[in-house]
C-alpha cells in the first residue's frame, strides 16, 4: 500500500458530527504499531468487503480508505459508520483499528474527518493501513490484489469480466470471441461480496466460474474480489468498473441476466442444482410472532412434533422464553435486552437453515425492525424464512393470561409490557391465524396446508 500522509485536521461545526477535528499526535498511515489506547470496532459485512478492496488496492482512481458521502463523487458509496461511543473515542485517539467478528485485528482507520449518518450514528473518514491479511474463509488462495495479478500478467494483457451470476454457453461463446479478436488472456472477477452475486451463493459462485472457465478456448484466469451490492445501480456500475480498471486496461460487461433460452454448460448446471436444492430439502425458519397468550408457542411446539413424527427433517425449537434460560441468560426486559434476545434467536436459527435444518422460533417479536433483520440473516445464510402471525386478539390473551403478566401490567408492576405498555407492530406479510375458540389440530391443519403448498415441507 502506498505510504499517506498524517490525517489532515478539519474545523469542527457545532452541534454537528460533520468535519470533527481529531488530534495532531495521532499515528500515520506508513506506522500503525500497536497503541494499548487505540479503540475497536467490527464493521459490518458490506464494510468488510469494502475493506478488503481497499487493503488490496482494488480501485481505480485509487482510493486510501473510507470516505465522507458529500465529498467524494462517485466514491461516496465506500463508508464506514460506527456508534457515537466508538465515535468519540476514534476522535480522541485519532484513529481506529478495525477487527473481524472474532476480534482479531485488520487494519487501521487514521481518522481524517467526520460525518452524520441515520440512525444517530456517525460515518469515519480517513485511509486505512493493514494489521494483518486475512487468511481464511473459502476459496481465499482466489482473491488477488491487482499487483498479484500483474506480476505474471501485465494490465495491457487482460479483458477483465465481472460475473455476478452463472455463465451460460452463449456468454462463453461473446467472451471467447472477444478474447481471441483482441489477444488477450479472460480475468474472471467473480463477485462474491455481501448481495453482489445474483444467482448463487458466493462459493457456488466460485465453483461455477472455474468450471465455466474450462470450457473456454482462450486463455484464462479466475480471481475472486470482495465487491458487496450497495444497493443501487448506479454505484454498483461503478464500483465494477472501478474494480475492472484496476485490473485490466480493458473489459466487457456481459447482461444482467442472460437471454431466455440461455443454456448453462452441464458441469455449472449441477453447482446450480446443488446450490438451489427444492424447498423441501433447503434450510427455512419458521417464525410464530404474536402477543403473549396468543397460543404461537403452543402452535410452534405442535408443528415441531408433526415434523418429527414425519421424521424427513431435522429441527430445532428455539421459544422465546426457553432461550432466555440458556442463549440470552442474564438479559433484562428494556426494549434494547428484547430486541438483543431476538436477534440471538435470529443468529441461530440462520445458522440452523445455512446448515440445511428447520428452525422455529416463537419470540413475541414486537417490532417489524427487528423480524426484518432477522429475516435478512436468514436469507443471507441461504435459508428460507415463513412468518406466521398469531394473531389472536388482545382482549382474548388477556382473557386466557395463564401466567397472570396482564394482570401485573395493568396494575403498572411491569413496565414495557407488549400490547398495554409497549406496542406491538402487526407484520404486514405472512401468514396470519387467530386461535380464538379454535383448537390446536385445527389451526396447526391450517399451517400445514400452508407450508406444504409452498413447498416447504412434503405432503
């Protein structure tokens, strides 16, 4: 990487995280020793992925690190946004090392300016130095910086091809043409960054490029690059392009989507296959929400014995309450601790479908926010996710109220309790049942014939 200057010292607007000013003693980029006074913070996946792009000097115009929004131009997608604890102590100390989930450490942010961001929190700008490289995860022998690419094949030599999605017979065909019209040696920069890859997961993705590759005439190399979808086009136009310029003096951009009728060669047809296996056999999270007393824990623990007296699956039952006990032990009932209680449940039920099972869960779930986050994990682990809403009125859990917690919150010795002190968002999707003066055959019937239509378990 290339040695940078000291972070250049900003004026500070008041009231404002926009341009704070951060101490002149801070270390540079060209000496990022260990310093016990450096804080911590673990970026999220997109951020990562940026990362590696950045530590590998993957841009072109080059880019240092990350970058305030109103002052970057076309750049102004790679940034970094932390708490304003975090904030705080990265300004006081001038810098930030930035670690992977585990904690261990990835690089260093020398802090050269501050924004605002949503949500009260605030975006870092400034270049990052290297820790440490990262070692592992699959495929990592792939992903080559630019300079190691070069050093066998100089920049004028290749046509650089991001692949989002699995390449048909037909695009072998333009790729080859174009190569061998151009005498130039195919880079195949398959996409693998958080959301970028289209049709597969990001090592079936890999798998599928290398076995396309070989059904090419010309020559050819396969390098796998860390470049996240950021959520519209037009960022994600450039930051490919970029990516290709750093590459190659040249590329071609093959179709979103292929033509239909588009064949996919046999061996990349059987990593598709595998990769997208019938929901009948793919992992999925199915996730009971309702009031308390509305019957979704009982209507859980009946669709985890119909399942197992099958006995085609594997599953597990992760109720709201039981998980307290053992996963989120020592959690209180604020709105934050439930919310943490939730997401642990989400964690682990993603982790549950990534491996192929069947998780249901039964938590209240009270806001959208967090069953939308929950469903994301989910799906980024490659599992299917089904919400079904208990919607059993208030009036009728109160009545019901076997544990007597209405009682105790209508006399104002629970604060924060769903559906009297606290709301409680309806989810606008998914299926929705109410266990008013129903029994539980009949309405476990009624999700059954759901969730079999669709696919997810066999009549």
């Amino acid at each position: 990487m290339a040695v940078l200057g000291p972070p250049v010292r900003t004026a500070s607007t008041t009231g404002s995280w926009q341009n704070r000013p951060v101490p002149d003693d801070s270390a540079t980029p060209s000496s990022p020793a260990p310093r016990a006074s450096t804080p911590q913070w673990t970026p999220s996946q997109r951020e990562l992925d940026d990362l590696d792009l950045l530590l590998n000097e993957s841009f072109s115009p080059p880019l240092p690190g990350y970058v305030d929004p109103s002052q970057s131009g076309a750049a102004g997608a790679i940034t970094l946004v932390v708490d304003e604890d975090a904030a705080e102590q990265a300004i006081a100390a001038g810098q930030l090392d930035l670690v992977d989930p585990e904690g261990a450490p990835l690089a260093r942010l020398f802090l050269t300016g501050t924004w605002t961001a949503d949500d009260g929190r605030v975006g870092l700008a400034g270049p990052v130095s290297p820790l440490a490289s990262i070692s592992y995860g699959p495929f990592r022998r792939l992903y080559l910086s630019p300079a190691d690419v070069h050093a066998d094949h100089p920049t004028a030599s290749l046509l650089a091809v991001p692949v989002r999605r699995s390449l048909t017979s037909a695009d072998l065909e333009v790729l080859d043409k174009a190569a061998q019209e151009q005498r130039k040696t195919l880079l195949l920069l398959a996409c693998v960054g958080e959301g970028m890859a289209q049709d597969l997961s990001g090592p079936a993705l890999i798998r599928a490029t290398g076995a396309a590759a070989r059904h090419l005439e010309s020559p050819v190399l396969v390098v796998a690059v860390g470049a996240a979808d950021h959520g519209d086009q037009a960022t994600n136009d450039w930051l490919l392009a970029s990516i290709c310029r750093a590459f190659a003096d040249d590329s071609i951009i093959l179709p979103e989507t292929p033509p239909p009728g588009s064949a996919l060669p046999e061996d990349v047809a059987a990593i598709f296959a595998k990769d997208h296996p019938p929901r009948d056999e793919q992992g999925a999270v199915f996730f009971f929400t309702g009031l308390s007393g509305s019957g979704k824990s009982t209507l859980a623990r009946a669709l985890m014995d119909h399942i197992l007296e099958v006995g085609e699956r594997t599953v597990t039952s992760l109720d709201g309450d039981v998980v307290r006990h053992h996963l989120s032990k020592g959690l209180g009932f604020s709105r934050e601790d439930r919310e943490t209680n939730i997401l642990r449940i989400g964690y682990v039920a993603a982790e549950i479908s990534r491996h192929g099972g069947l998780a249901i869960c039964s938590p209240i779930a009270p806001f959208e926010s967090t069953r939308a986050e929950v469903r994301r994990m989910v799906e980024r682990a490659g599992g299917g996710f089904v919400l079904i809403h208990v919607a059993t009125p208030l009036a009728e859990c109160e009545r019901r109220d076997r544990k007597g917690l209405y009682a105790k919150a209508r006399a104002g010795l629970i604060p924060d309790f769903t559906g009297i002190s606290s709301p409680y968002e309806e989810p606008q999707n998914g299926l929705k049942i109410d266990t008013t003066d129903r029994d539980i055959a009949e309405c476990l019937s009624e999700i059954l014939d759901v969730l079999t239509t669709e696919g997810w378990l066999r009549h």
